[in-house]
C-alpha cells in the first residue's frame, strides 16, 4: 500500500485539457472514425492538445491515396474554415514515432519540402483515438486541384533537395525493415490460386513470365550482394507524383508510411518506373542516364548509376507483389470497387516490368528470358493444376445450385 501511494504520488498530473467539443464536431469525428460518442470525449480533446488549438473542428476523408487514406481536420474560426491538420493511421507506435522525429528533425533543420509535424508539450507524437493512433501533420493547401504531374528532372531535383538533409539524420532505430530483406518472389513463384482463376489469360500471358523472371532474378545473392555495396541513408520511400504537393508553388513531400534506412536509389524508382517511365526509358536509351543524374541530381557512385535502371525494376517488383496480395484481398471479399481498382494497378505494374525488361539490352541481358529453368516449368505445372483444379471446382459449384437452387 505504501509503496502504491508513494508512486502515485510521484506521477505527474495530465495537462488539464479543456473540453471545448461541440455537436457538430463530436458527430463528424464519430463518423470519419467509425468510434462511440465516449471515444470523442477523450480523443478530441487529446488532438486539441497536440494542435495546439481550442477551435470547433470537423473532420473529413481526404481522397487521393491508396494504402491508407489520410482525414482532414478543419478549424472553425467564426464563420472562416480553415483546412488545418491531417492524420493519418500508424500501426506500429515505435516506428511510426521514429519516422516522425525524422521528419520533424529535417523539418526544423530547414528542410523545405516537409510539412509541420504536430507534437504535444511533452513531446508525444501520436494521437491515440479509441484503439487507433494517429500522427498528426500540417494541412498543405495545393496550388491546383487534383494531382499535378512533374518531369523527371523536377522529380530528381526533388529527391536531391530531401537528400540533402535525410543524409545528416543521425542513427535512428525502429525504422522499418529494407526492401530487399522485406521482398520475396512467393507471390509470384506460387501464384494464389483465386488471382489464376479470376483471371488466367493475365497470369499466363508471356509479359507476366517475364515478371515472374524479374522477381525471381532480385532473390538472387548476386543480387543482395550488388544491394549490400549500394549507398544507403534514410529514404521517403515512396516518392511520386501522388505524393507531391505543390504550395505557393513550392513542392512539399507528404506520406512518410515507408520512411526508412535504405539505400538511397529506393527514391527513384517509383516515379522513374511508372508516371515518369517513358522520360526515363528515353533518358537511358538515348545514353543520356550519367549525364542526367549529373545535372539533376548530382553525386551518385559509379555503382550506382550503373544499377539504377535495376533497382527501378526492383521497385516494380516489390510495388506488384504487393497489388497482388491487396487484389487476392479483394476477390477474396468480393469488393467489386478494390478488385476494378487493384486489376488496373496490377496490369500497369505488369506493363511497366515488362517495359523495363524488353527496352534495357543490360536487364535483358542479366536476366535471360528463353532459359526455361526446371523450376520454371514445376511452378507453371502448379499453377496450371491450380487453375484446372478451380475451374472444375466452379463449374461443379454452378452445376450443385441449378439442381438444388
Ligand atoms: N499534409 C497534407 N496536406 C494536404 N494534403 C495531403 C497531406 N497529406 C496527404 N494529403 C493528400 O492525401 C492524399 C493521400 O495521402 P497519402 O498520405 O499519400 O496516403 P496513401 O498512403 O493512401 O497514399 C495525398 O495524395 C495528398 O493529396
Ligand atoms: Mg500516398
């Protein structure tokens, strides 16, 4: 008993938060986040602490993303509403808290393409709101509606600007895993059966054995050994188009979910392998790559100029095993909305690897397309067997409900 009163009364009192909610702002919460009445009654006065704000607010989707869709916090300051903050959902406490001192570090270090990342006084960066925890940043008011689209060289230079600092961030732990020891070619080598039976054509046509060559090619130690020379600092991750916000017509990078120490190629390859790829097949096809990184860019190793294009169909690689993961997802749940969605993300991936491999005589050449491996024909006799084995079960199924509907 004495120890508990002596502790307790070492405990530091909560800020006294006052409770400012309004209906209006209690049932707009209630409804953005799918939560009760009494989550409200702590979580927004939580958020109003980290805002630094005592305003009525509402919430809103903000539309535009694929992963994990972020919500507008808007302030209401008599009759003005002012778009104000975003959140965004965190799985992991730990490291999305290392990701946001980052981005916080850089921010205030004078990184000029970084949004205000909100913190309470006692320096805690994520909101917890029911069973969720959000973090917090600053709302960045576009210069146009909807997506812009940027050159490659604006997309280099980008990346150059947020190089700049991330190579100064000191070791920081908790990050997520790299790419390459998060990838395997599992989804591609042992094709769900439900992807093979909703769509075989897509799954046996000859631009997707050219992927199933790819993935396999960057589980390769050759492979992992060329990475493990690559330069390395922390990396966005993710950086596109989507991802780009202009504002007073300077360029603002947003989601931070894949922010991590990696090497530093990882930043090129989601543009330069997909809004951007047909710049950048003419960049390399016109032996222009070295001078282009030079100009636009700058200090890349000779290493890396010379894996780049590689990496960049790295990056497609990992960027369709995971659409075929969210697509298996949605077949399996018949969501009608995600499998349309998902279809064309996977079928641009595919048209991308495929671009890739058939336009760069070096990719071709590492990674041989006619050697028809023992382990290519085992994978395509599973796959087919998946697939007869879905079909008979389909048609047995349709056969059971016309005689007993
Ligand atoms: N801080 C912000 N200010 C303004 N708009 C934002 C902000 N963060 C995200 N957005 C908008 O929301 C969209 C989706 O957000 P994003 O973090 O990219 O989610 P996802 O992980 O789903 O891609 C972005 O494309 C951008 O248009
Ligand atoms: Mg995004």
């Amino acid at each position: 008993m004495i120890h508990f009163a002596n502790s307790a009364a070492t405990t530091p009192n909560p800020p006294v938060v006052p409770d400012t909610r309004t209906a209006t702002e209690v049932e707009s919460f209630c409804r953005v986040f799918s939560v009760e009445e009494k989550v409200a009654s702590t979580a927004i006065p939580n958020l109003k602490n980290i805002l630094g704000i005592h305003n009525p607010l509402t919430f809103s989707m903000l539309k535009g993303g694929n992963k994990n869709c972020p919500i507008l916090v808007t302030k209401h300051d008599g009759n003005r509403a002012l778009p104000f903050a975003v959140l965004k959902r965190e799985s992991k406490p730990q490291s999305a808290t290392a990701r946001l001192r980052i981005i916080d570090m850089m921010q205030r270090q004078g990184c000029r393409q970084l949004p205000h990342i909100f913190k309470s006084k006692d320096n805690a960066y994520l909101v917890p709101v029911g069973k969720n925890i959000f973090s917090c940043m600053a709302y960045i008011k576009s210069d146009v509606e909807g997506r812009s689209l940027f050159t490659l060289d604006q997309m280099f230079e980008l990346v150059r600007a947020f190089h700049a600092h991330s190579r100064l961030v000191p070791e920081i732990e908790d990050l997520g895993a790299r790419d390459i020891d998060r990838y395997s070619d599992i989804k591609y080598a042992q094709l769900a059966p439900e992807l093979m039976a909703w769509n075989s054509a897509l799954f046996t046509s000859e631009a997707w054995g050219r992927c199933v060559k790819c993935a396999r090619y960057f589980i390769q130690p050759s492979f992992r050994a060329i990475y493990n020379q690559l330069p390395v600092h922390v990396v966005h991750g993710d950086i596109h188009s989507g991802n780009v916000i202009v504002s007073n017509g300077q360029h603002f990078l947003v989601d931070f979910d894949l922010l991590k120490k990696d090497i530093r190629l990882l930043d090129f390859v989601t543009f330069a392998g997909s809004i951007n790829l047909d710049e950048f097949l003419r960049v390399v096809e016109e032996g222009r790559l070295s001078s282009f990184i030079h100009a636009h860019y700058g200090n890349l190793e000779e290493i890396e100029e010379k894996y780049l294009p590689f990496i960049v169909l790295f990056g497609r690689c990992c960027a369709l095993s995971w659409s075929l993961g969210v697509l298996k997802e949605a077949i399996v749940n018949k969501d009608a909305e995600k499998i349309a969605h998902f279809k064309a993300f996977v079928e641009s991936r595919i048209h991308e690897i495929d671009r890739l491999y058939t336009h760069i005589p070096e990719i071709r050449a590492a990674i041989p397309s006619e050697a028809v491996t023992r382990q290519d024909l085992f994978h395509k006799k599973i796959n087919m067997g998946a697939h007869i084995f879905n079909t008979c079960r389909e048609a047995l199924k349709r056969i059971w409900k016309s005689v007993f509907p």
